[in-house]
C-alpha cells in the first residue's frame, strides 16, 4: 500500500491549515489561558469547526456523519497538533465519537452519533481511575438493581469533563482485577443526581476533571451494548484512538522541527548563522529523519482502521514511536533555541507542554512497547 494521501485528504489538510492557522493557533491558546476562559475552548470556532462537518468526519454516514474515516480525520489531527488548536477534537470527535462507535448498539448510534457530528452535544470518556493507563484494573463497580445500574466511585483525567454533556464511564459489572470480562460502558449525563466533576487543568493549559459518582442510577437502556462485554470495543477504540493521538503528536513533532530550524537559519553566534555548524546540522539532519518515519507509521495505523485490520501491534507502535519522536523534536526545539525557549514569551514551549500530555494520554511509550512485547510474545 502506498503510504501517500489522496487528491480529497489533500484538500482536506490544505482547509484544515488554513482554517486552524487563523482561528486556533498558539496565540489563541495563550489567550485563553491568560484569561482562564472557563470553557477552555472557543465555542463559536468549534460550531465554525463543526458546520464544516470535522465534528462527524468520521462517523458513518447513516448516523449523520461525512464517512470520510479515520484517515481523513488524522489529516485534522495533525493540523490541529501543528497550531496547538483548543477544541473538543480530541475528547469528543477521537474519543466519545469512538468509543460509541464500537460499543454503542445502533439504537444508542441513532441516539449520540448525530448530536456529536452536529457538534450539539459533548462526549468523552471516563476511563482512567490511576495515575497511570491501566485498562483492565478499572476498579469503579456497577452494581444492577431492578431495571437500572447503580455506579458508585471516581474517574480521574477525564478530557473536557467540566464541559462534558455526557460521559461514557467504564466500570465493572462482575470479574476480578484484569479480567477482561466483566467491563461495561455506560452513559451518564452531566447535571444528573450524584454526578459530580471538579475541573482540573493539565501543565499544557487544557482541561480536564474528576468525575465523582455517589449511587449514581443509570437506566438499562443507557448501557452501551451488552452488559459484561465491553473489553473487545473498548480496546479496538483505544487503539483508535492512540493512532488519533499520534497524528496530533506527529503535527506538533513537525510544528516544533520546522519552527527550529527556521530559529538555526536567523540566530548568530560568533558572526555566522548557527544552522552552519556542523554538530547541530546532525541533530537536525536525525530529526527530520525520524519524522519521515513517523509520518509513514501514523499513516499505515489510520488506513489499517479504515481498512478495518487487526489494530493491536500498529496502535501500539504508532504511539510508542511518535511519543519518542514528539519528545525528541520538543527537546531539541527548546535546547536549539537556547535561553529564549525557556521563556513564556516564546511559543516553542506550548509544543512541549503540549507533546508531554499527549504521550501520558491512553499509555505513553513505556506502556505501548510493553505491550507490543507482550503482543509479539515475548
């Protein structure tokens, strides 16, 4: 398979860096976090986003979506990763968007899908309960009770949770720590009885929140697919979106590079330009080649969804190479620049506070190699 983008992705990228590059860029997002905005977005961009279809880009098109798949959505990822754009992209459109797809039966579909392609209605998940990804130790119980499900415990790292119209909440029904049986995802609307969120901010100015729930009544119909049997669609959206993750973290690593060696081509030291010298030419030389392959990597993860293959060991190497590559061209970004990169005024260090949630979220390197090792049966 040729690992290029077609003529329609390639129209899709060029309106997607054009629109980001004057609506949601890094000035945008220093802005709101100067002004702590409570929303941590700007929602009249985000309904612009949304009436170009990027809200629904990857939801079928029997649900109100544009069907253009993942591929089409990881061209936007990237730009959004290159301006550091502050949307519900991720939390809404990679992740709520995915996880429903998987799970959802096709009445929950008719229920969620279009509100989310309309960009009516914000969904994210609530998963992680540790510091650290860990899937399968979801602790949170479901217990059923008559015609509903009561949900008592807390989720933490939970995207947009302050803004959130719903949550998908992952929690056991039955089964003993890492058993893959037992998971079941449920809906919970914002607002409801018990439900309670405190808003956190991440080093990079985005937000999130811990989601607590205190004998919290879900009804029957508002658990996703069959109850007890998550784990398979909950993976497969997990690796969905980490190889979402990846072209955001690819757009940045890119961002970042471009930005230093523009920074090498107009800085002097000693009468000459710093981009002459030889040793940082090197650095500069590697980098570039490390993006090239992680540009390929990101690309064969996207068509392999599209294509609906086994996602396992190319999810987990999509997100294990570009954690390390976004963490390599954010280092040299900030050590190329020397002193000034430290400093707030200049933007090159958004990219690194950026790159260095991105890699925690849904596993970062160490957890994906690991788990490629253990895929590949060693």
């Amino acid at each position: 398979m040729t690992l290029v983008l077609n003529e329609e992705q390639l129209m899709l990228r060029d309106a997607a860096a054009g629109f980001l590059g004057d609506r949601a860029t890094v000035a945008h997002l220093r802005a709101l976090r100067d002004r702590e905005d409570g929303t941590g977005f700007d929602r009249a961009t985000w309904r612009e986003m949304a009436d170009m279809g990027w809200a629904g880009i990857a939801i079928d098109e029997a649900y109100g979506g544009l069907g253009c798949g993942y591929t089409g959505l990881g061209v936007v990822l990237e730009q959004a990763g290159r301006h550091l754009s502050a949307s519900p992209l991720e939390s809404t459109v990679l992740v709520g968007a995915t996880v429903l797809a998987q799970l959802a039966t096709r009445a929950q579909k008719e229920e969620w899908l279009p509100a989310i392609a309309a960009g009516e209605r914000i969904v994210t998940l609530a998963l992680q309960e540790r510091r650290h990804h860990a899937p399968l130790e979801t602790a949170m119980k479901a217990t059923r009770v008559d015609d509903h499900y009561v949900l008592d415990g807390s989720k933490c790292l939970v995207l947009d949770a302050h803004v959130a119209d719903a949550f998908i909440v992952i929690a056991r029904l039955d089964g003993h720590h890492s058993d893959h049986h037992g998971l079941s995802a449920f809906i919970v609307e914002a607002g409801g009885e018990g439900v309670r969120v405190e808003r956190r901010s991440f080093v990079d100015s985005r937000n999130t929140g811990t989601l607590l729930l205190r004998d919290v009544r879900v009804p029957e119909s508002h658990c996703l697919g069959t109850a007890g049997e998550a784990w398979d669609g909950l993976e497969r959206a997990l690796d969905i979106i980490n190889i979402g993750l990846s072209a955001a973290l690819l757009g940045l690593a890119t961002e970042a590079f471009e930005r230093t060696v523009a920074y090498l081509q107009e800085r002097k030291q000693f009468g000459r330009v710093i981009g002459s010298f030889q040793g940082l030419q090197h650095r500069a030389a590697l980098l570039f080649a490390e993006l090239e392959l992680a540009r390929s990597v990101v690309l064969d993860g996207l068509r392999a969804v599209d294509a609906g293959e086994d996602l396992r060991l190319c999810a987990s190497a999509a997100k294990a190479k570009l954690c390390q590559v976004a963490e390599l061209a954010t280092n040299e970004g900030i050590q190329m620049h020397g002193g000034i990169g430290m400093t707030d005024e200049h933007e090159i260090g958004f990219f690194i506070k950026r790159a260095r949630v991105l890699q925690h979220l849904f596993g970062d390197s160490h957890y994906h190699l690991d788990r490629y090792a253990a895929l590949s049966g060693f």
